[in-house]
C-alpha cells in the first residue's frame, strides 16, 4: 500500500505541473484586471467606505480589550479577597418536632420472679413508654398492655442508665394500653397529645422508641401515615377465634420489638398514636401499627382514675356459633334452620344485669336493638362502642327454637 500510494502522488504532480505551465499566463492577465477594478473602486468612493470598515472593526477590538482588561481586574480582585465563611444551621421540622417529646419517651422493664432470683426477677423483656403528664410529685406514664403483661415489678429507665420502680394503675387488654406512675423528681420532659382524628393519609409521621433494648434508646424513624382507619382482627383467649377488631393507625415508619409503647409523632411534635404492634413476617415491610389518640386518651383517663375502663357489662360469657359444629344448632340449641349465626350463652354470671333478665344458658342471642349480632366481635363493639352503663338495651334471643326478646339494664363491669 506504501508503493501504491506514493506513485499516485508522482503522478498527480506531473499533471499540476503541466497545468501550471500553460495556465500562468492567462492567471496573470485575469489578476492584473482585477487589481485595476479595486483601484478605480477605492478613487470613486473616495476611500470613505474602506476606511469605515476598517475603523469600526479597531473600535472593537479596542472594546474588546477593555473588556478583558476589566474582567482580569475583577479576577484580581477576587483573588485578593479574603473568603467569607458561611455556617448554616439545618433546623428541620423533623428534628425540631423529635426535640420536643423525644425525653419523653422512656424504657419499661417487666420483671418477673423465678425460681433462680425469686427475690429481685429477671426481665422477660422490655418496651417503651410516654410521659403524659406530671401531677405534683408524680408523673404518668402510658405503654402497652402486653408490655407489662404478668410483671411482678415493672421499672422504667429514664437514661443515661437511670431506672426507676413503676407503679401500675391500670391495664387494658382490648386496646392493650397500660398506665403507669412514677416519682417525677428525674421528669424533665412531658409529651403533648394531639388529635388523630385530623389526620390525613400521607402525612408524616415519627415513631420514638426503644427497639430491641435500652441499647437502642429513643431511636427515631420516620415514614408516612398508611392509613388512619385500620381494624386488626384481636384474638385475646388463643381459641382462634375472633375477640374483638382494634382500631388503628398504619405507619411505615420502622416499628420493631421494643417499640411498643412508644410514641408515633406529628410533624408538630404531638403525640398521635401510642406504638402497638408489628406485622411480623419475613414478606411484610413497613407496616406498622399504632392505638390513635382518639382512642386512647379516654382509655388512658380511665386507667389512671379508676384503674380500669369502664365499659357497660351484660354479665354472660359466650361462644359463636361458628366454634361448634353445625349439627348443634338443631340437635342441641334446636335453632331453626333459618338462623346461621349468633352467639349462645355457656355461662350466666349471678346477679348481673343478664341474670336479672332472665337470660339462660344456651340461649342464643341474634340482635340487640335491631342490630345483628353475629358473633362475639359484634356483641362486643356494639356494647363498647355504641352501649352505656345504665342503658337499657332490648336483646332477641333464641330459646328451645322459639324467639323472645327481653330488655337488660346494662351494669358497669369488665367483662361481657
């Protein structure tokens, strides 16, 4: 390819040579008349319009030299400058609303006897709590139920390796809260409520606890509201079966052992949600779940008051129809073929608002005012959620096959 290239290139140079030769004359005369043009051009314009152009063409390269001047100037100076140095103070309204309840959220420790340490116990594990209030000496605590569940002494940690003796005033298995008193000489911090009922899904939320143990203490994650009306299904005797629905809030904010008890967080700084529970499964990620204030403030009066929630009691104890096999809804409560659901009575607790009305074992109950009852959840919510004490409320029941209806003064008490 070397050869071949070179030997093109000879020959392209003898051809420009040979046009070349015979061309220079006829070059020269064209350029002799071209060169005439442009002198008689320049005599007739009197030169004004060349000169022109050159002027202006040096009046700006003049400017633009005077531009850069000025601009290696200012580089100059810049460089002469001392730099200031700015501090900025990153404030969010995240932090500011952890500020102000984190020192409230505490540890608690439930600590139960053994056989090993029966004078002092172990603990069979630990959660969070708030502090809601202090009154003179004493401060108020909320956490979960199942936190202290079976304690023989519950303690509290207040930081920095602080842990105080709490006492219990009160617990609540159905919306599983629990209050708790201590003395407030180490109370720096009280939280405030707010109002659940004014949330919005998507809003944020922070979730303030002791996950995993007091070496994790108030740890902070934040996430969203999910959703500010879930009912969870509650099985509170491990039949199976479904005791009651609590209603909650949903989170995605990282709630994980040891959290429960502890605070969910507005971006206000308020306490909306006492931190419940967990979905824990392998599959299930950033759900969460939290008792909203709405709920549990009424609760938490309650407990710190009376020790207990005062709800309306019917005085019976009772089972689905769903729990037993279909054949003993006509052979043994002999129901007509037409009634698929209901709760039957197994037991009638003595002078209680159901024994003062006659009601029997195995009767079973259908409705109560009208409503449907179709199963314990539904006798339940109706007397927590829509029931007072001392109402009277008309029951229609099921007795030997025959329908009766009869009306319960409601008593206060603890139980169905």
């Amino acid at each position: 390819m070397g050869y071949y290239d070179n030997h093109m290139d000879d020959r392209q140079n003898r051809r420009n040579n040979k046009r070349s030769g015979s061309g220079a004359g006829l070059y020269g005369f064209l350029g002799a008349l071209v060169g005439a043009g442009a002198v008689l051009l320049f005599m007739s314009l009197g030169g004004n319009g060349l000169f022109s152009a050159v002027t202006d063409t040096s009046e700006e390269n003049q400017e633009m030299e005077q531009v850069v001047e000025e601009g290696e100037q200012q580089e100059q100076h810049e460089e002469d400058t001392p730099t200031e140095t700015v501090d900025v103070d990153v404030n969010t309204d995240i932090s500011r609303a952890v500020e102000e309840v984190s020192d409230s959220v505490v540890g608690v420790f439930n600590l139960q006897e053994t056989d090993f340490w029966a004078e002092e116990g172990t603990s069979a594990g630990n959660g969070s709590g708030v502090i809601y209030k202090v009154d003179g000496e004493e401060a108020y605590i909320v956490t979960n139920q199942h936190v202290i569940e079976g304690a023989n002494q519950v303690e509290v940690s207040m930081g920095e390796g602080l842990r105080v003796e709490a006492e219990v005033l009160g617990e609540d298995v159905l919306t599983d809260l629990a209050v708790l008193r201590i003395d407030a000489d180490e109370v720096d911090t009280v939280a405030e409520f707010g109002n659940s009922e004014n949330l919005s899904s998507g809003e944020p939320a922070i979730a303030i606890g002791n996950p995993l143990g007091p070496q994790f203490a108030r740890t902070v994650t934040q996430g969203i509201i999910s959703s500010t009306e879930r009912s969870l299904p509650i099985d509170m005797t491990g039949d199976g079966q479904i005791d009651w629905h609590a209603e909650v809030l949903q989170t995605d904010a990282a709630i994980n052992p040891g959290n429960s008890g502890g605070a969910l967080v507005n971006i206000n700084g308020e306490v909306i949600g006492i931190n419940s529970m967990k979905i824990a499964q392998s599959a299930v990620e950033g759900i969460g779940f939290a008792i909203p204030t709405s709920i549990a403030v009424p609760v938490i009066e309650d407990l710190e008051q009376h020790g207990e929630v005062r709800r309306p009691e019917l005085g019976v104890a009772i089972n689905s129809l769903s729990e037993i096999p279909s054949y003993h809804w006509q052979e043994t409560l002999m129901l007509p073929e037409e009634v698929e659901s209901g709760v039957f009575v197994v037991d009638v607790v003595t002078n209680s608002a159901a024994d003062q009305a006659g009601l029997e074992e195995y009767d079973v109950i259908t409705e109560i005012n009208g409503v449907a009852i179709h199963d314990g959840h539904d006798l339940r919510q109706y007397l927590y959620t829509e029931a007072e004490i001392g109402q009277t409320i008309e029951v229609t029941f099921y007795r030997e096959g025959e329908q009766h209806s009869i009306s319960v003064d409601l008593q206060e008490g603890e139980q169905l």
